[in-house]
C-alpha cells in the first residue's frame, strides 16, 4: 500500500471548497434526537481526501476554511443551546498539529463531566500561531490546553519496543495490564466565558 502524502499536489481546489460549503451547511443545526439518544453530538472534519486512512493535514488555504468553518458551527450551536436544561458542555476542540482531528462536541448534563476530563491537562500554551493569525475569533473564547494522546496496551508496547523512545506515561496501572500513553500533540478545549 501506498503512503499518502502531502507532497504531492491535490487538485480541484474549488471541489474542495464546495464540499466543505456543503459540510458546513448540514453541520450549522445541532442533532437533537443524537443528544437525547446517546447524550453527545459533534462535527468532525470528516472531508475527502484529508480524512481518510491514514489521515492526513491539509493545506493552510484550506486548513483556515475549515477552522472558519468550525467556529461558525461552534456560534450557531451555542446560539441553539442558549436556555436549553439538556446541553451541559458545548466546546470547540483545536488539535495541532494534527488539526484534522479538530471538532465541535456539545454533551448532555450528565455526560458533560466525561468530557471536561477528557484530555489530561497540561500547561498553558498559547494557539499555535498559524491558526490564531488566521481566524481572529479564537480570542472570543477562553482556552484550556491538553495532551493529544494516544494508547497501547502492555503487548503493544511490547511487540514495540522502540516506541518507548517517546514520551510516554503510565495511564492505567494494572497488576496484569498497564495502559501507557504517548504524547502526539496537544488540544485547545475552546468554551465560551460562563461555560469554562
């Protein structure tokens, strides 16, 4: 199998922008029956080519149309939430610099505390520059940092010695399997004042 690359010039730069018109455009009204359901909705940037397996970044013309793209489903959602008893979390979240993996997650009262605690935090850290330049309503929001971290169990790890080259800690020390997590990056959990 091939690896996929940045490289490599993708064209129809148009074809791209209409389909994330399109991704914006069906993301601007929350999924209520989702929230009631299974007390959590959100937007990922689920766009073809970037999302596929495996994912990769795109391009910083289309990276700052997609966080526009984010931050307006972020504003018509909070508009959408305003008085309502069963939104208890609404959050933009902001990865770098795997930043296809951003999205927009709104949770139930009783799923909200799940997903204030879902990133372990890690100091302060302004946005990376490349993004707070381009979009100027990020400073419209109060940000929290986190760790961007991935799992392997013991035999994973294991199997894979060399991967413990990394910074890695300990998540879950079990008598018979420990859970060792790696840092990729870090995330910006975005809230509006009285939500942070």
């Amino acid at each position: 199998m091939r690896r996929l690359t940045n490289r490599k010039k993708l064209r129809g730069g148009h074809t791209q922008l209409r389909r994330l018109a399109r991704w914006r455009q069906r993301f601007l009204e929350p999924d209520w029956t989702e929230l009631e359901a299974f007390g959590v909705d959100y937007v990922k940037l689920w766009l073809d080519p970037w999302s596929r397996y495996p994912r990769r970044n795109p391009p910083a013309w289309l990276r700052r149309e997609m966080l526009t793209g984010l931050l307006d489903i972020h504003t018509a959602w909070a508009r959408a939430a305003a008085g309502r008893a069963d939104v208890g979390y609404l959050a933009l979240w902001v990865s770098w610099p795997h930043f296809i993996d951003s999205q927009v997650v709104m949770a139930s009262p009783e799923r909200a505390q799940m997903y204030r605690t879902m990133f372990t935090p890690a100091k302060p850290r302004p946005l990376p520059p490349q993004l707070l330049a381009q979009e100027p309503r990020l400073s419209d929001l109060h940000w929290a940092t986190g760790l961007d971290e991935f799992f392997l169990t013991g035999e994973e790890v294991a199997a894979g010695l060399s991967v413990l080259r990394r910074p890695y800690r300990v998540a879950d020390p079990g008598p018979l399997h420990s859970l060792y997590a790696f840092q990729r990056g870090h995330v910006w959990v975005g809230q509006k004042g009285e939500d942070a």
